[in-house]
C-alpha cells in the first residue's frame, strides 16, 4: 500500500473517531437531558415538594471560597477516634431526646372546655371490710380529647306585633338582615361552607354528604348557590384589598393552573389564578400584609397588565414573559426570583445523586451563602438591610457572577447545567436588584406560599365548574389569604363579617378589611395556632 493511501486511511479513521466522539458527546447530552426529567417527573408523583438539602451537604461558603476554581471539592478527611467518639456521644444524647418526647404525656390545649366525670369505686360510701365510712385521701385524673361533629341548630326569629288599643297604632321590629336575602341559611353556616371549600378544601358535594350524615339534606347545587350570594356580598370588600395592594412600592405576583369546565364539552380546559402579595414586614414594615387573587381564562399577558394598570413600584415576579411589557416604560421595575434561579441547580444535582463537588453542588453552595445572610437580616429595617447587604452579600454577588461565567466556558452549551447558569445569567441584573434595595426580597416566596392553598384545593375539587366559579374563588380566596397572613382566624372573619355586611355602609367598607378588625378576633386564631403547634410538637 502506498503512502497515500495510508495517509487516506489515517484521515478517514479519525474522521471516523471524530464522528464517533460527536454521536458521544450527543448521546451523553441526551442522557443527562432524560436522567434529569426522570428525576423531575418522579418527584412531581412521588417526591416532596420542599427543595431543603441536607444540612451536612450544603453549608454556606466562607467569603474565602467565593472564587474556588470550577473543580470538585475534595472529599473529607476521615473523622479522628476522639471526634467520632464525641460524634456517637451526641447521636446517643439525640436519641435520648427523642424517646423522652416521645414518652413523655401530652398536654391537652388549655383552652378547650372541660367535663368532669367522677367515677366512684362503689355507690355505697362504706368499706367494704369493717362497715367505716369512706372519706377521700387524693384523686388520679387523665384526660382524653373528645370530638363532637358540628351540630346544626335553628335560630326563630320572632317579632311580636304591638297594638294600642287606644289609636290602633301597631309597632313591629325590623326583621333582621340575611347574608342572602330570603335564604335559609344563616352568616355561621355560609362562613362553613367558605371555610370548608376554600380553606380546608372540602368539595361542595363532600360537604353535601358530610351534613346529610347530620339529618339536614343541603344539595350540592343549594350550597354553590349559598358561594355565590356570599361573594356577592363579599365582593366590595375584595376590592377594597385590591386597592391596598396596589399601593405598596413592591408587589409579589406569580400564577397556577386551575381546570375549568368547558361547556357542553365534558372536558376542561385552562385557565389561570394569578396571587398579588403585599408583604413588607421582613424589612421592618408594620403595614399588614394582604394578597389579593385574580381568575382569567387563559395566561395571556394582558391580564397582568390590567391588575397592575397604574401600579408604579417593583414587581417581584418569576421570568414569565407577560410581565415584560410592565417593565417596559420603567414606571415598574422588575426584581427577579433567586429561588426559581436555584431550583434548576437543585434538580440537576438531585438527578446526579447529590454528588458533592459538582458545579450544580457548587452553585448551591454560593446560593446558600446568600440566603444565609438573608436570614441574618431579616426583620431589619430596609436601610440597615441595604447597608448589611453592601458589605456582605454584593461581594458573594459578584464573586458568583464570574464564577457562572467560567463554568460556562467549560461545559457543553446543550447541557442541562449550561441551561441554568443562562437563565440566572439572562436575568443577572434582575437577580442582583435585592442588593441595592433593602425593601427588596430575595425571592418570590411570599407569592408562591399564597398559591398553597389553591393548589391543595386544586387536587381535592378537581376542576371549576364556569369561569364564574373562578371568579368567585379569587374573591375568597383574597379574604381567606389575608386573614392567614395577618393572623386571623379565616372563619371567625368571615362570621364577623357575614353578620354585618349586608347593613353595612359601603362607603366605610375599609372598616371590615381583616386588619381593621383582627384585634377582637385574632384570640381565636392564636388559640387554634397554639393548638396545632401543640399537636406538632408531640
């Protein structure tokens, strides 16, 4: 064979390799692509939801690792006998804990009212040897938590006629005001029926069964109903909310799913509920804090933008592309979600094993160190806030920024990894907002804590019936939301002012806001709180 021709034959074998290592590479790409929506699809069905890591795997990083080279870290050194004596001391004192928590007698809410029950040995109060009367030298006593189901009661309302038999004048009070006008069912029994569907997320048809087991029969249809000419009630006052949002300097928005009924079809279809946040009291703000809802058919972005028509302030938002025109005249600033940036480096590293030392490993780590500070800080004033983050969080910032952009560089620009270092990159200037501006957060969590409860009520009540149906979710929904984030017990609210709305001057309809009237009722949303802490700490 020639020269040439072997010359020929080098080249085509290394195009060969060379092809070969491209169809790798390739493979590779698509490997981590499918591993890592595996493992996305698998935690939506059978993980949880918190994104928490474990504690000895991720610790913030000193200011001195801020810029380690992308490598893996190396692995720890082997604990010494007297450590790993000290640590087994520690997991026994631990587990000590635990058994005496465990063992030890529950305390029953202090606030709950009491029956006693007195068991005597015998009716006969002479013993039983010697004929001696009795006489008590101590008691034992326990308690057990009893549960008797919500009863039903009717209230008459009588008004007697008074006549004078003298000029036949007739005298007769006013018959008392009804949530729903000639309805049967009186402002504690539609508050249930709120409170069941959208706090504790009990379908109507569910409450339906729950009350027939009672002896009232209430269809389904009667209740939903009952939901309507309550929000008619309750809408002004869902309004009012409205407004309040509107004029704080920083919103939280953020969006969910919602099935709706398609009439006529017997399918759903999409549509959207959208949560307005406002919420300043991690920079020390006193003002209360409110969410306000708001149902659209679709996701389109003129929907935002009509909620926030004249809103001037920053929108803390996720990277939805119909916020984009909000920003566009600079009358709302954008102040992106450090959380979404992190959730996509928290599922690679999930999908690679929590391998430590990998660059999504890494960007945890630096991410950590930010919300650690944040931690330090909350509850500080906005100005003390901006001062702590200057000298603390920008240089971490910063440090970060360079280190996404030299981890770019070696990595392929397919990869899942590629992909979440570009949309923290894309939205940096976005992201960074936080550190110049001490009324900002760090992520969006507040909108997306107020999203729980549709989301919870979303897997029980399955879908809306019409657009209406969503519409009036959003109403209570903005109530229910406001009452929990300010304290108050959603349905002694509700109670209180079901009583009261129908007569209630519109002009004054701020008067029965949540907050105006927390005080006389947030006893009783403490003592349920108090209750339930009780509950999870045994």
């Amino acid at each position: 064979m020639s020269s040439h021709a072997l010359l020929q034959q080098i080249d085509a074998l290394k195009q060969d390799a060379l092809q070969r290592d491209l169809e790798i590479g390739a493979l590779r790409l698509a490997i981590d692509k499918l591993t890592l929506e595996l493992f996305h699809l698998r935690r939506m069905r059978y993980g949880r939801s918190s994104e928490q890591m474990d504690n000895g795997a991720v610790q913030p990083e000193p200011p001195c690792m801020a810029l380690a080279a992308v490598q893996p870290t190396p692995a720890a050194p082997e604990p010494s006998p007297g450590a790993a004596q000290v640590a087994n001391l520690e997991d026994a004192r631990q587990k000590r804990q635990a058994t005496s928590r465990r063992t030890a007698p529950r305390q029953l809410p202090g606030h709950l009212p009491r029956q006693e029950v007195v068991h005597l040995a015998s009716s006969d109060c002479s013993c039983q040897g010697c004929g001696t009367e009795l006489r008590q030298i101590g008691q034992d006593a326990s308690e057990v938590l009893e549960y008797q189901p919500g009863s039903f009661r009717v209230v008459r309302h009588v008004r007697p006629r008074l006549a004078c038999a003298r000029c036949h004048t007739i005298v007769q009070a006013s018959a008392p005001s009804r949530p729903i006008d000639r309805g049967l069912a009186g402002a504690g029994l539609i508050t249930q029926v709120l409170v069941g569907k959208f706090c504790d997320h009990l379908p109507l048809y569910r409450q339906s069964q729950i009350y027939a087991r009672e002896g009232v029969v209430v269809e389904r249809s009667t209740l939903a109903d009952w939901v309507a000419g309550a929000v008619r009630l309750l809408q002004p006052l869902a309004d009012a909310v409205r407004r309040y949002v509107l004029r704080a300097g920083k919103i939280h928005t953020d969006d969910t799913p919602v099935p709706v009924l398609s009439p006529g079809r017997g399918t759903t279809r999409t549509a959207r509920l959208w949560v307005y946040a406002r919420d300043d009291r991690p920079s020390g703000d006193a003002s209360p804090p409110a969410v306000w809802f708001e149902y659209s058919p679709d996701r389109k972005g003129e929907h935002p933008r009509g909620h926030l028509a004249g809103f001037a302030g920053t929108l803390q938002a996720d990277a939805f592309a119909g916020y984009d025109a909000l920003f566009a005249d600079g009358q709302v600033v954008e102040a992106a979600c450090w959380a979404h940036a992190r959730r996509k480096y928290y599922e690679i590293h999930k999908g690679q094993g929590e391998m430590p030392g990998t660059l999504a490993h890494q960007a945890l780590l630096r991410i950590g160190a930010l919300y650690a500070i944040e931690k330090d800080i909350g509850g500080k004033s906005a100005e003390e806030r901006r001062r702590q983050r200057q000298s603390r969080a920008k240089p971490l910032v910063d440090a970060l920024h360079g280190w996404l952009q030299q981890a770019l560089g070696h990595i392929s620009a397919k990869s899942s990894m590629a992909q979440a270092i570009g949309y923290s990159l894309n939205r940096w200037q976005a992201l960074v907002r936080f550190v110049d501006d001490g009324h900002i957060e760090m992520d969006n969590n507040a909108a997306e804590r107020a999203l729980r409860a549709v989301v919870l009520g979303r897997k029980n009540y399955l879908h809306f019936g019409s657009d209406a149906g969503g519409e009036r979710a959003a109403v209570i929904y903005t109530l229910i939301g406001s009452c929990k984030l300010g304290g108050i017990d959603p349905q002694a609210y509700l109670h209180h002012v079901l009583g009261r709305i129908a007569d209630h001057p519109i002009n004054r309809i701020d008067e029965l806001l949540p907050w105006r009237v927390a005080e006389r009722l947030r006893p009783a949303w403490q003592a349920t709180q108090q209750a339930q802490d009780m509950a999870r700490a045994a």
